[in-house]
C-alpha cells in the first residue's frame, strides 16, 4: 500500500494511471483522461451499491466531479475512488469527432 496526498491505495503507484480530466456525461457516465493520453468510459451508478458513494446519487454532487491530486474526488475530497479501479472497470473511448 501506498499513500499520496492523503489517498491510500493498494500496489505500486503507476504513473501514467493518473487521471488528468475528466467529463461527466447523462446517465452517470463519465469520461476519464488518464496521464498514458488514453480516454475510458466509466460507469459511475454501479458506485451507488456501496454506502460510502451514495451521495453521488445526487446529481448535483455527482456533476461536481474534481480531479485532485491524479484522482477523482467528489464533496471536497470526501469521497474519491483509485484510478486503477476507474481504470480496471471503465472502457476504452475514442470520439468520433477526432476520427
């Protein structure tokens, strides 16, 4: 385990698993741009079974997604989830605007 900045997370810290941008789509979408250059989409209402993401229910505070410090944060950092687990459970994205 390591922490960085206050975040805990399990393994060795990855570098390009840093996510630098993130937009938040209907539906409890979101696409996530990590440091490698990669875009993923992510799911976010598969977060609402567990107790400590319920706030995100509300759409207000789940628009109000941050990126601090490489993660996802949510309520002034009281809620943030690992990037690797955005990244393990999200999908590859590219937009057909760029095609």
């Amino acid at each position: 385990m390591h922490i960085i900045n206050g975040i805990a997370s399990a393994g060795t810290p990855a570098k390009q698993m840093e996510i630098t941008d993130v937009k938040v789509l209907d539906g409890m979408m979101l696409i996530i741009g990590f440091r490698s250059g990669e875009k993923r989409l992510f799911d976010a209402s598969s977060l609402l079974e567990y107790p400590a993401f319920k706030p995100l229910a509300d759409s207000n505070v789940f628009s109000a997604v941050k990126v601090e410090y490489g993660t996802l944060s949510w309520n002034d950092g009281e809620i943030d989830i690992d990037p690797a687990t955005l990244y393990a459970e999200s999908f590859p994205y590219e937009s057909k605007l760029n095609a």
